[in-house]
C-alpha cells in the first residue's frame, strides 16, 4: 500500500522499519479507503513517521502508552514549527493537525474503529421540550443525521431568541435576515416540529 504514495524504495523501507509500521500501514489503507486525497495521506504519514520516531526515543513501543505521548509530540511538533517560522503567527490548527491523524491511527489500531471527537452541543429547548429527541426517534422514525440536523436548527433559534446582550447572539439575529430559502426551510420544519410538540 505504502508503494502507491512513496515512490523511493528506499523511503518505504524506512516507514516499514519504524515500531508503529504496520499501524501505519493499515491507516493508510483506512485514509484511500475513505477517500483522503493523495497529498493529505502523505502528510499524515509524516506526523505518524516522527511520532514513532518519538515515542522510540521516549523507550515506548507499545500502543496503549503511545497514546499518553500524542499531546506532547503534538505540543513539541508546534513549537518546532513556531521555531522554524520566526516571526509569522503560527496557524491556529496546526496543533489538531498534527494531534488528529496520530489519534485516529491509535484508535484504528486499539479499538478497530476510528470514531468522531467531537463533543456534541447541548439541546437549547431541553427544559421547556425534553422529550422532542425522543419523539423525533421513535414516533417520526428519523436518522441520527437528521435530528443533528434539527439540533443544529434549534440551538440556531435558542441564539436567536436569547435575550442576551452578548456579540454572538447580536451576530445571529443579523445573520438570520439574510438567510437563503435553503437553510431557512429546514430550520422551519424543526421549529415547527418543535411547537407542534409543546
């Protein structure tokens, strides 16, 4: 698998003899399986290339504690590129750039899966409607996607409604006036739904 992005012989070998080799090589899998395109599966390889190198130094060759050592790698990784940069800012992302293809190669490796790490916002009508996810599950028999999709709609309407003076509500209440068709009317059916219930 490894041939189709490095074309040197030599430069496979070399990812082949690093400790996290065939962990590497089955995220790699995972990535063209997924769809990643060409250029993101090569750098990834490289954030995973020299994490193994420095979780080695470190006297660390099992999974299980190479999964303490991604935040500081990662930490370490930016302040090297603050470093190399000098005076430019450094990205805002660069830190889940490099964090986040060494976390999903863990978690393919120790629980076979790479699952989302994404924490999910909280149901701004919970109090006044708290059975409306419920009721979109068993009675409307919508998908997971869809009721994301409703939450998302929802937390938008609670922001508007929010009587506080805070810039982010100010923002959605400008915002909303210049919403197309498209993002308006999905957003009616949840609140629709939503006042229907109550």
């Amino acid at each position: 698998m490894l041939e189709k992005y490095f074309l040197k012989p030599s430069t496979v070998d070399r990812i082949r003899a690093y400790w996290l080799a065939p962990e590497i090589e089955r995220y790699v899998e995972w990535m063209q399986a997924q769809g990643y395109a060409d250029r993101s599966i090569l750098h990834r390889v490289t954030y995973l290339c020299h994490f193994a190198d420095f979780t080695s130094r470190r006297g660390t060759i099992d999974l299980s504690s190479a999964v303490a050592l991604v935040v500081e790698f990662a930490s370490c990784w930016v302040a090297r590129d603050r470093t190399i940069a000098g005076s430019k800012p450094p990205r805002p992302k660069l830190l889940y750039e490099v964090r986040n293809p060494i976390r999903q190669m863990l978690c393919l490796a120790l629980e076979g899966r790479i699952t989302a790490n994404r924490r999910q916002k909280p149901y701004s009508f919970g109090a006044e409607a708290p059975e409306f996810l419920q009721y979109l599950r068993t009675e409307r028999g919508l998908r997971e996607s869809t009721i994301l999709h409703y939450l998302h709609s929802l937390n938008r309407f609670g922001n508007y409604l929010n009587p506080s003076p805070s810039p982010r509500s100010e923002n959605c209440r400008q915002r909303c006036w210049h919403l197309s068709s498209s993002t308006v009317l999905p957003a009616w059916h949840a609140i629709r739904g939503l006042l229907q219930l109550m």
